[in-house]
C-alpha cells in the first residue's frame, strides 16, 4: 500500500467536531505534519507533532498520535464553513527530510 | 519574513513542447524541495537539494525534467520535452536546519494540451 493513507472525503455539519484520519507505514518518522490547501492555492502548515509525544493541541486543532498503530489524527473542533478545504497529513523521515505526503482528505462543511 | 517565490503562475503549453518555472526560497534556508502535484493527489517529491547540491532526485524523471540550484538560492525546474501526463501543479517549498517547519509557494499550474 501507499506510504500515507487517508481518507478521501468527510463531510460535517457547522459547529460539529471534525476528525481525520492518516496511517503511515514508516516508523522512523520524526515529525508529522498537518497541511491545509484550499481551491489554487498552495499548502499552508496547520500544526505538527513530533513523533514522541502523544498528543498536541493548538486552539481548535488537537492531533494525536498513536505510534504503535502508526495512526495520526486531525480533530477540528467547532467546525466553520471556512474549514472547507482538502487536508494533506505528511511525514519527515529521518535520513533525508524529505516530506511524504498522503493524498488528502476533503473536507466538506454543510452549514 | 517573504514566503517562497514561484513564477509563472499558471502555463500553458503543447504536448513535446519545453517549460521551465523557477523559485525563490525564504533567505537563509539551505534546503529547497521540488513537488509535483497531480490534480486529485497529494504532492511527490521530485527533487531535493541542499544548497546548490542535490540530496535526493530518485523520483526525477531525468529523461525529461532537469533542474538546477546553482548558487544554491533561486532554483529552475525545466521539462522538456513535455507530456500530457506533466499536467500538474509544480510546488516549490524550503526549509532550515534550524527550523522544523517546511514553506510552500503557491504553485505553478501546468497545463499540456
């Protein structure tokens, strides 16, 4: 399978909790990545997490990070309209720091 | 601090025809990456370098696609000759030693009819 796998489409309600899901296969990685592109426009970091900790959380963003698993989650709480865009979890390795990317998640928020 | 610069913005170009985008990266940031990002996928690495010198191109395909680095700033990324399958965004991105994060620019958005 893929190096980094998602999902491909969430849809939720304004106002409801939104989560997304990325498993990746590598353990070496060091740091994780949350990215966010909107239509034609590149990518805009959301926050990170480095691969010891567990979990982070950054106003309305929370990401966690189940290393046995190899699972990395996005929950976004009180979800807008504005949060309407396609999310892209990535991975640094550890030789080349490179960034793997998985091939997005679309996340749809119906008012 | 300026983001990472990429120009043209869009481009439009037939099939076996040549094109080259360049990029600015964030001063001071020693590492500039080269993603391609095919429309409904997430972004591949196609060549990274480490000043002027290159890291990792194993996803180059070198057949058709050069790119250079040579003062080990503004970086150009050039095919030719171009295929219908080139179609994609071309994202440039740095980053720094010091630094964990990683800047996008805005992308040039290819088009081979």
């Amino acid at each position: 399978g893929e190096d980094v796998e998602q999902s491909l489409f969430l849809s939720v309600r304004e106002g409801d909790s939104s989560v997304i899901n990325c498993t990746y296969t590598d353990s070496s990685s060091t740091y994780l990545y949350w990215y966010k592109q909107e239509p034609g426009a590149g990518l805009q970091l959301l926050t990170y997490i480095f691969s010891n900790m567990d979990m982070k959380q950054d106003q309305r963003l929370t990401v966690l990070l189940n290393k046995k698993d190899k699972h990395l989650s996005l929950r976004i709480a009180d979800t807008q309209t504005g949060d309407s865009a396609i999310y892209f979890c990535a991975r640094r390795n550890n030789a080349g720091n490179m960034l793997t990317f998985g091939g997005g998640t679309r996340l749809m928020v119906k008012p | 601090e300026a983001g990472v610069a990429q120009s043209p913005r869009y481009k439009i170009i037939e099939k076996r025809q040549s094109v080259a985008f360049w990029c600015n990266p964030i001063s001071g940031h020693a590492t500039l990456y080269w993603y391609q990002q095919i429309l409904g996928q997430g972004p591949k690495l196609l060549i990274q370098f480490q000043n002027n010198g290159v890291v990792d191109d194993s996803q180059l395909p070198k057949d058709r696609f050069s790119a250079e680095r040579l003062k080990g700033v503004d970086s150009t990324l050039k095919i030719q000759p171009a295929k219908l399958e080139d179609s994609a965004v071309y994202l440039c991105a740095s980053s720094s030693s010091l630094e964990w994060g990683y800047t996008f620019g805005s992308g040039t958005r290819l088009t081979v009819v």
